[in-house]
C-alpha cells in the first residue's frame, strides 16, 4: 500500500461507508478540500457527482494488466486490453446521468465503444437476449436487454469529459445508459456474459430496485 491508498482507506473509514456508499456533494467539496491531505482531493469531484462503491476501497485497476472479456453466447470468447479498447471506433456523446436516489449531473460528454461494435467480435449468438455487467468490485453486476444495450446513446465509457475516466468513476471502463437510473451503469467492468435469458437481476435489483430501471418511469 502507497501513502496514497492508505490515506484514502483512513478517509473512507472516516466517512463511513454505508448502503449509499460513498458521498462528496458540492458543499462538501470546500470542508473536504480543507481537512484532508491533498493526495485526497483527486477523488473530490466538483460537478454534483457523487461516487458510489459497495467495498471499503476503490478498485485500482492497473491499465497494463487490465483485461475485458466477453464470454457466454458469443462464437469467440474475446479478451481486449485497454489499448485493444482504445483502438476500437470511439464516439462521443453529451448526456445526462441521474441516480435513482434523486441526484443528476448534466451534459457529461462521455467517449467510449458502443456495445454493437465491442461485441462485434466476438459475435453474438442469435439466442442471445442479455448482456451482464460484472464489476470487478465483486459482487456488483447488472444488466441491460440486448435491444438496451445497442440504444443510440448506451455505450462502454472509457473517458468522461474528455479524460480518461477517473478511478472514482470506473477506470478504465463503465457502462452508460443515460435513459436507465445509475445503478444500470456499472463501473470498473471486467466482463461482460452474454446470455440467453433476461432473468438476472442486479446488485441493487437484488436489493429493492425496480428492474424497470427507465428514468421516469419506476422507483
Ligand atoms: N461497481 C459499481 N458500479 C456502480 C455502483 C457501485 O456501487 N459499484 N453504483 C451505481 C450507482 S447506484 C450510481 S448512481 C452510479 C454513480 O456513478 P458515480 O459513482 O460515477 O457517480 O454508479 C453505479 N455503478
Ligand atoms: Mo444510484
């Protein structure tokens, strides 16, 4: 453990990790910024995020040895590396994000690979109905239908507001869909199982969320 991981465990103990996880509204930016050692204030953000995790750290996915597969109902089980990712055609898109707990953060612009092409690849069977998002902050997952997966503005995220995604919001990868509450969004992804039902339900599906996870529409 560098200075830095320990400071930020010492600050998440402090703060307390609950249900919610972890929270550093705006108001809280300016105490925050002022108490702590300023290794700390990279996972400060700024814009009314607020970064939710189930574990105690952080996963800090290391970009050399990070691995995706894709793996289920596909012809070719796949595994890209972050320079694989990259390589793949990027888009880029402006939406907005809203937690199903009442908060929202407007106009990200997110980079990334649209589902449709990342899977290309591998090649869907044509029994394939789902896509299931594992974290590698086991246990959380979710899932997307394929028909939600391959919507125009879904995408695997690989840079928020024109940086790479920070450790806070996934690095080096995680799951956009503006559409759908946050939960739907799963960060730091390390597979994704193609499958050939619909029936798995998420972490916090698991817990209490409505599966119909449109905006609007449920919760
Ligand atoms: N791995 C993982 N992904 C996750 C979560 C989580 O706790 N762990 N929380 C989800 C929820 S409920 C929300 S609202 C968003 C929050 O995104 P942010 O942490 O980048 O602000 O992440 C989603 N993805
Ligand atoms: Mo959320």
């Amino acid at each position: 453990m560098d200075d830095r991981t320990v400071g930020r465990a010492a600050f998440l103990g402090l703060v307390g990790v609950g249900v919610a996880g972890l929270f550093y509204g705006r108001d809280a930016t300016k105490v925050v910024g002022g108490v702590v050692p300023s290794p700390l204030k990279e996972i400060v953000p700024t814009s009314g995020w607020r970064i939710y995790s189930i574990g105690r750290e952080l996963p800090r996915l290391d970009p050399s040895s990070y691995r995706l597969t894709i793996a289920g109902s596909v012809e070719r089980p796949v595994t890209y590396t972050l320079a694989d990712l990259r390589a793949l055609p990027q888009v880029t898109q402006v939406s907005d994000f809203h937690c199903v707990t009442g908060w929202s953060v407007y106009d990200v612009t997110w980079k990334g690979v649209r589902f449709r092409q990342l899977l290309a690849e591998a090649g869907v069977r044509p029994q394939a109905k789902a896509l299931r998002f594992v974290s590698a902050e086991v246990p959380y997952d979710d899932t997307l239908s394929l028909p939600q997966a391959y919507a125009a503005d879904a995408l695997l995220a690989l840079e928020m507001d024109g940086k790479p995604l920070s450790v806070p919001h996934g690095f080096p990868a995680r799951v956009v869909m503006p559409r759908m509450y946050g939960y739907k969004n799963v960060k730091w992804v390390s597979r994704i199982e193609v499958q050939p039902h619909l029936d798995t339900v998420g972490y916090w599906e698991q817990r209490g969320y409505d599966e119909d996870a449109w905006v609007g529409a449920s919760n």
